[in-house]
C-alpha cells in the first residue's frame, strides 16, 4: 500500500524511502526538503487512522441517501 502524508514543513507528500521494502523502526524523510517525517510504523498508522476517517465519512454520507 502507498503511504501517503503531507510534510509538515514544505507539505508535499513524495517521501524518500531508505529501500524499497522499509521496516517500522526506518525513519522516512521528506523526498524535497529532508525533513524527518518519522518511522515507517509510525506513518503506516497515521495513515490508517486518516483511511478510517475517511470510510467512517462516506459510510456516513451513504446512510444519508
Ligand atoms: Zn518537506
């Protein structure tokens, strides 16, 4: 699964992966700026919590129609 999370300091999403299968405890830094966006484990649950979000929205906007 693509992970996506928007860089807190220039907020573009392109991340720089140490290697093409990263491990939970490898820091992801930010593809333009180098900013430490923090570990692989820690952005693959910020993700799934922004995914759950957005499935409980649409669930929500379904039961409406
Ligand atoms: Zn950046």
């Amino acid at each position: 699964m693509q992970v996506e999370v928007p860089c807190p300091k220039c907020g573009k999403t392109r991340m720089n992966f140490p290697r093409p299968q990263p491990v939970d405890s490898d820091i992801i830094t930010c593809y333009h700026c180098d900013f430490e966006l923090g570990t692989y484990g820690s952005i693959k649950r910020k993700m799934a919590l922004f995914m759950e979000r957005l499935m409980q929205a649409d669930a929500k906007a379904a039961k409406k129609q």
